[in-house]
C-alpha cells in the first residue's frame, strides 16, 4: 500500500506528539511503503538517525515561509501557525497525488479534535487520530480554580464551540473513512453520525528498548510509603486534588512521603496549601528533573497518582506500570483506557470532595497491602508489552487501514 502521511510533529528522541508521529512512520513503514510531510526543522534529527536512504519512507520537508514564523514565538500563536501549516500541507500533498498513485492518506500529528486537516480533502480514503479532544475540567471541579484558572477552562470551551462549528473542522470528521479517538470522552465529541467509523485507540507507546530502560529489577529502596505524581503545575493537572488526598491519607500513614515532580505557575499557590494542612515536612516540591533522575524517582516510589482533570495523553502513566507500578488516576480521559482493574485504581469524578476521598481511601488501600501493589505493577508491565511496545500497536495500526480502503 502507498500511503502518504501529514505528521507536523515527527521527530526522533521526543515525547509527546514528536514520538508518535515518529514512531507511527516507523511502524508502518514495516508493511508499507510511506510518504511523510513534516516540519523542515525536523530534518537534521530525522537524518541523523536514518541517514540520507531511509528505505521504505520518503520524507518531503515543508515550512512555512519564514515572515509568518512570528506566530509561534513563544508559543502564543502556534495552533495559528499549525492551522496555516495544514493548509500549506494540503498543496503539498496535492502536487504529490499528481506524481504518486497513494491508496491512502493519514493525518497523525497534531492529534487534536480542535484543528482540520485539509489532506482529507484529497479524494482518497483518509484516516484521522489518534485524536484528543481535550474536553475541559468537569464544571463541579472549577470551584477549586483560581480566577485565572477558571479563565482557561472557559476559554476552553469557547474553543471548542468555535472547533465543532468550524466547517473544515465538520469537513475533515465527514470526510474521514476511520477516526482514532484516545478516550470514551473523545469518542463522544463528534457527532452522532460519524461514531460507527471511530475506534478507540490510545496514542501513547513505546519501543522495546525504552520498555528495558524502566526494567522494574532496577527499582531500589524499602523506605517510607511513597506516592509520585508529575506534571507540569497547572490547575488542571489536579495536584491540589492529589496534595489533600495525600493530606487525608497521612493522617492514617504517618511515615508515608509525597514527591511532586514538575514546575509551573501553580506552584506558590500549592505550596501554601501544603502548608496549610499541616504537611510541609512530607509532601516535596522536587522541581524539574533530568530523565535519569526522574526515572530514579519513579523506581523508589510505591505508587504513581495522576489526579488529572483533562489530559489527552499520558506517558507518565505508562512509564509507571512499565516500572511495575500500580496507578491511582481519574475516570476521565485517556488515562482511564490506559488503567484498567489489574493495574491500579480509577477513581470517578464527580466531585473534589469525593475525589479526595477516594483517592485517600485508594492510598491507604495500597499502602495496607503490598502484595495487591506488586500484583498490579506486574499487571502493569505485562499491559505495557503487549498493548503498549509501538512494535504490537503496528499491528492494529495495519488492521486500520485496511479496514480504512474497504471502508471506502
């Protein structure tokens, strides 16, 4: 099959949406023979890695001319760029349908519900996602925001309600033979008429060589009870949510430790709620860590707690069960397809009070039992290899576009 692929984001070495432009090319590439359009500034990597003869993948460099660059200082204005970008893609793409007979194109990055994708418009059976619609915090859970906070969740369903009248946004969703949404959440955002050609598929992976780095026999320590969360220190994050958990649940463990790894605006304002629950010499604000270190922290720790209200993707969560440890997360998002029963505890959402608790009662549970925690970090590893290597999630990607061309 000649597929051509439009991956904004696709650079070896990354996280986030450079990994999964990068690693779906590779995967597919296996079975196919692809034509990739991405940013020129990902072409130095890119070459480094592959050299100049990449096989079965052609690369096809495109920006952007360079007065138009100013949207993306300082990262204001980059959804504008990207959004002008896809439009540049589509002529790209067009004059490569002229020289190439494709049996498919796939949009892959950015993998957002917000922004079309004009490579739908080429008359050929068009795969969409892994797409996230990143719905905003549950409206019981904005009491808890600052003002500034509450801003960004309003905005954020202005921008939604702009996203599901945008008619090349409508266009790209009719268009598309087959939708990858990341959660039920996802799922759910599009209309009625498009559910039959969405399949659940989560955009997190990783290689068998990262999947050694976070071999569990590295963990070391048998010290205090230890809960980690990470991420950066926004107010959707939920880490005032996981700090008066841990509050509660100390109360019961009082030689258990609290690591928050990560920086961000939020910070002073968490701080002062630790100190005002009285927790200030066990909950610890670790800042930003290079991966080796942060690695180090995720193998002595007990147990990984990811209170996130609206979170698209999570590698984190995923890194952590490879480590063989057991997840506490919310029942939103994509973090709910990656936890399931065997590998940790999802916790509903239907309020910060009842979250709280718990999240609390999930802890203690935990910490009471380390053999329930060895058995779901096992679990854990064991979902990680087979439902989570980016070489098994090639196979479905396959099964995709076939199910894909027979669609149209």
């Amino acid at each position: 099959m000649r597929v051509l692929i439009s991956a904004y984001a696709c650079e070896p070495g990354k996280g986030s949406e450079q990994a999964v432009g990068w690693n779906w090319v590779l995967q597919i590439s296996r079975w196919h023979e692809v034509w990739v359009i991405t940013r020129s500034n990902n072409q130095e990597p890119i070459e480094e890695i592959l050299g100049t003869n990449p096989g079965n993948i052609h690369w096809v460099y495109f920006d952007l001319p360079r007065w138009l660059r100013f949207f993306k200082k300082g990262g204001r204005g980059l959804y504008v760029y990207y959004y002008l970008w896809q439009v540049g893609a589509y002529f790209v793409a067009k004059r490569l349908r002229n020289e190439v007979k494709f049996d498919l194109v796939h949009h892959v990055t950015f993998g957002n519900f917000w922004s079309p994708s004009f490579v739908s418009l080429l008359g050929i059976p068009f795969v969409w996602g892994p797409v996230g619609a990143g719905l905003p915090a549950p409206r019981t859970f904005w009491k808890e925001f600052s003002f500034r906070g509450k801003l960004n969740e309003w905005l954020r369903e202005v921008a939604l309600f702009f996203a599901r009248i945008d008619p090349f946004r409508a266009m790209t969703e009719d268009k598309a033979s087959l939708i990858l949404a990341v959660s039920s959440g996802t799922k759910n955002a599009f209309t009625r008429a498009s559910q039959h050609k969405i399949a659940l598929f989560s955009a997190v992976g990783f290689d068998s060589e990262e999947i050694a780095e976070l071999d569990p026999a590295l963990s070391s320590g048998s010290g205090p009870f230890t809960v980690l969360t990470v991420g950066r220190l926004v107010h959707w994050k939920g880490f005032a949510l996981a700090i008066r958990s841990f509050a509660r649940f100390h109360e019961a463990f009082p030689d258990s430790q609290h690591w928050i790894v990560g920086s961000g605006p939020e910070k002073s304002k968490l701080v002062e709620l630790v100190a005002s629950l009285g927790v200030s010499d066990c909950v610890h604000f670790i800042g930003s860590l290079s991966r080796a270190d942060y690695l180090a922290r995720v193998r002595t720790s007990n147990v990984l707690l990811y209170p996130s209200l609206h979170q698209p993707g999570a590698f984190v969560i995923i890194e952590a069960m490879a480590t063989c440890k057991p997840v506490v997360c919310l029942d939103l998002g994509e973090p709910a397809l990656l936890v399931n029963e065997k590998t940790g505890i999802k916790v509903p959402a239907d309020s910060p009070e009842q979250v709280v608790s718990d999240v609390a009662g999930a802890l203690d549970l935990l910490a009471h039992d380390p053999e329930l925690c060895a058995r779901m970090g096992q679990a854990g590893r064991l979902r990680v290899f087979e439902h989570f290597r980016w070489e098994t999630k090639a196979d479905s990607m396959a099964e995709f576009y076939e199910r894909a061309v027979s669609i149209q």
